[in-house]
C-alpha cells in the first residue's frame, strides 16, 4: 500500500468511529485555542516598512540580519497548553485526528513563544516541513519566466479595497476587505477578512488574481467550513497525520494558485514571486544562507526588483525563519493532477478547508446529500465566467455560483 492510499485509509477509518458527540467537545476547546492563534499578526514584523526602506533605497546593506520588532502575544501560552494538553479526547482513529489537531494547535503556540530563537526555525519544519530539491527544481523552472511589463495604472490600497468589495458582494457572504500597516506581503486572507498592504500599489491584474485567490478560495472555503459540524477540522484546517501531503495547508494554497491560473489571471510576474519564495525558504534552511546573501541572490541571479527580493526574505525570516512558503507549489501540483485526473471531486474541496487526501472521506461523511456533512453553500463566481470547455469539466452548474443565502 502506497504512502498515499495509507493515509486515506487512516482518515477514513477514524470516521468511521461513532465517537462523533464525545468529540464535539474537543472540538469545541481545540477551536477555541486555534482562533487564538493568528500566526500572521504575531510573525509579522512591526517595523517592517523601515527596515524596507534600507534594503530597497541604499546602495549598501546593513551588516547581519534585520533586527525585527514583533508584538506581544494577547493571550496566555502557558494556560492554552495545558489547557490542550488535559483535553481528554476519546481513544479511536477520529480521536486520533483530534489529537493531531491538538498537537498542531500546540506547537503552533510554542512556536510563537520561540520567535527570534533557533526553536521557531525547528517548530515551523515541524508544522511545514521545507523545500527539498525536487520541488526547488520545479520552481526553477517558473523562475526564468520573463515577467509582464508593469501596468502604468496602479491603485493605492484603499482603491484596491473599494474594488475587492464589489467582489465580496457578488459573492453575497461576510468578508471585510482592511488595510494594515503590518503585513509580510501585499495580502493576505484571515479567516473572515482580507487585509491589503498600506503604502502597498495593485494594478487591475493584481486585483483579479487577489479576488480569485483571498476571496473566493481562502474566505470562500473558511465560509463554507463553518457551516460543518467539525469546526476544527473544515474552519481551522485538517491536521497533519503521518504525511506533509494530508495537511490541508498545501491544498489551500495549491488551490488558490490553481484557481488564478484557472481564471487567467495568474500571471509570469506571480509565477515567479511564488518561485521565489521557495527558492528563499530552500538558501534558508537547507543552505543556511542569511538574510543579506538571499537578497542579493534574488536581486543578481534572478532579477527581482528590490521591493520584491525584500519582500520575499522577509517572508522566510520573520520570526526566526518561516518554511510554510514552499508548500504552495506542491499544493499547486496536487489540486492540478486532480483537476486532471478526478474534476468530479473538484467540488468536494469548497466544503471547508480540507486537503486533497481528505476527500474520499469527506464524500463517506457526505453521503451524496444524506450524511453529516452539507455540501458547500457558496462557490467562486469566477467559474461563470471561464470558457465553455473549462465549465464542463467542474462537477455542478455553474448557475450555483449565483446561489443567494
């Protein structure tokens, strides 16, 4: 039995427990802690855009790494722990994903303890494993991709925020579109917002690929999980079990990207900061190159600008060293052989942030309509919009795009 078939059948052994009301409970403890834990508001740096503006403005870097200020963690570490760690969860294979779940949630939190120590590096190998040669390959090769020229119109981001609401309001479900000051990149997606980079730029390409990406993946699906009866698992994420490829981490972000490129708007210039990231994340950790030595890699080797080849070290060293960005080309490959291979479960992925692997379960508890599960109520309405060869290969309607609530 594959490595791949071994971790279906774990998942789908553990649902098939009739645990499922003792585990509600934890259920509900473990989403508490998780909704805790907003990884991104504590990793990203406060003084980002000062440290920016020496890399990007001066001629000579400064020596060593940037010295990043972080805020405070607003809740109690040490009590969530033990919290977690005397939640009595029941002793069956479902338990045994709760556990997962716990023990995500667990080292999630010792890793923003250990932030600007050698332990967050450890920590987030731990949640994320890193990029290995094989996917660093095939980042090369979107690597020497020649950008797009850059569009003269550009949008602040409180422009871009009025145009992504529009967006949010076709899609008829609760998202607030924010500008923040402290963000590692010029987005990013919370569980029910999105927040643009203030002092940020965004062309209408931009814009697109952020309503397909943030909009209507990462809100969509966290919209569509709360609806589940397993909060932790379809709102907060599936665990890892055994393997990096049963987290549903990587299927979000795959599926995000694959939906950009799905809705023509994934560009080479995107292509490649997404490349970038995993080549950043690979001299990082596996080459033990610093924060100076990277930027100018991606400067000379690979032409980056100096906004972007900043951006991208930042990303893979706050906190102490960040590996989660290599998933998304893994991810992207994963989504991409299922559209390839079974577009009849494309669906199945809307129905909460769940992974690829997860989806042979997912349908067991669904039941074609009849199980525990309720099919996922909102859908991109990008897919309206795609060529007519594209919609007849997605598994519903695409009048279901329009579904009001």
């Amino acid at each position: 039995m594959n490595e791949s078939r071994r971790t279906e059948k774990l998942f789908q052994e553990a649902f098939e427990s009739q645990d499922f009301f003792l585990l509600l409970e934890a259920d509900r403890h473990i989403s508490m802690a998780s909704s805790r834990l907003r990884v991104l508001k504590y990793i990203n740096p406060v003084n980002s855009s000062e440290v920016a503006r020496v890399y990007t403005t001066r001629e000579k870097l400064p020596k060593g790494n940037p010295k990043y200020r972080y805020r405070e963690l607003a809740f109690d570490p040490e009590h969530t722990k033990v919290e977690l760690l005397n939640l009595p969860i029941v002793d069956s294979e479902l338990g045994r994903i709760y556990r997962a779940k716990r023990d995500e949630v667990f080292n999630t939190i010792c890793m923003l303890e250990s932030r600007q120590t050698p332990e967050f590096l450890d920590r987030s190998r731990l949640l994320f494993g890193t990029a290995d040669k094989k996917t660093l390959a095939k980042a090369e090769e979107w690597l020497t991709l020649d950008p797009e020229p850059e569009d003269d119109d550009q949008f602040d981001a409180r422009e871009a925020k009025l145009k992504l609401d529009s967006v949010v309001r076709k899609q008829n479900f609760l998202c607030n579109v924010r500008v923040r000051k402290y963000l590692s990149s010029d987005a990013a997606a919370g569980e029910a917002s999105v927040a643009l980079r203030k002092g940020a730029t965004y062309s209408l390409q931009d814009i697109a690929s952020l309503a397909v990406h943030e909009v209507q993946t990462h809100v969509l699906r966290t919209r569509n999980g709360e609806m589940q009866p397993f909060r932790a698992l379809f709102f907060h994420g599936f665990p890892r079990v055994d393997l990096q490829a049963s987290a549903y981490l990587a299927t979000e972000e795959g599926l995000a990207t694959f939906n950009e490129e799905l809705a023509g708007v994934l560009s080479n210039r995107r292509r490649r900061l997404l490349a970038g990231r995993i080549k950043a994340v690979y001299l990082m950790d596996k080459e033990e190159l610093s924060f100076n030595e990277i930027f100018r890699t991606l400067v000379k080797d690979y032409k980056f600008t100096k906004a972007e080849a900043y951006t991208i070290s930042e990303r893979v060293f706050r906190g102490g060293g960040y590996t989660k960005d290599h998933i998304y080309f893994y991810g992207y490959e994963q989504v991409r052989q299922l559209w390839e291979t079974s577009p009849e479960d494309f669906e199945v992925l809307y129905m909460g942030k769940i992974g690829v692997a997860h989806i042979p379960i997912v349908k067991r508890l669904y039941k074609a309509g009849e199980g525990i599960l309720y099919p996922a109520r909102y859908m991109p309405n990008f897919f309206k919009d795609l060529p007519e060869e594209v919609r007849a290969r997605l598994p519903i309607e695409v009048e279901e795009a329009d579904r009001k609530d």
